[in-house]
C-alpha cells in the first residue's frame, strides 16, 4: 500500500513533468502563445494556467481536453513522455473503535 510520502513525492514529479509538457506545446504552438493568450483561447484565467507549468494544481480531465483544443494537440501529445501513476492516495486513517 502507499504512503502518503510516496504518493506526493510520485505525485509532484508527475505534475512537474506534464507542466513541462504544456509549457513546451505552449512556446511550440504557431504562433508561440504566452500564458495569458493560451488563457484566452481556453478560457481560463492567466493565473490557472501559471499554475498548471509551475505543478501546483491537478487539472481535472475537462480542463486537460480544453488545453489539448487550445493548444491544437492531443490529450496524448499533453501527457507524452508521463510515467502511468503507480501509487495510489493512501486512504485517511481510520479512528480507533469505527
């Protein structure tokens, strides 16, 4: 079973890696987008997009198929190269008694 530790540490690498990803198709993209015009195309704000590359939030799946559609990509070109998850959330302790 995981540990907490194990999973935010496989966590972190994972979400670092997909933030290079998207901050590569992002300067790739012709023209090259900033993140306020990649924002704009996806209708997100500039700041949730900074923390998308920065691998501070877990964008749900919606969220992924919107920057795929921005970008002109494949929800495969935005997770390339991205290890499959092996740990799992370990599950919140149980109280004594329950």
């Amino acid at each position: 079973m995981s540990t907490m530790e194990e999973y935010t540490a496989e966590k972190t690498v994972y979400l670092e890696g997909f933030a290079a990803n998207v901050r590569r198709l992002r300067k790739q993209h012709r023209p090259p987008l900033s993140q306020t015009e990649l924002g704009e195309a996806a209708n997100l704000h500039r700041t949730e997009i900074g923390k998308i590359e920065n691998g501070k939030v877990e964008p749900r799946v919606m969220v992924l198929h919107i920057l795929a559609d921005a970008l002109g990509v494949s929800l495969d070109e935005l997770i390339a190269g991205l290890p499959v998850p092996k740990e799992r959330k370990p599950p919140p302790a149980r109280k004594h008694g329950s």
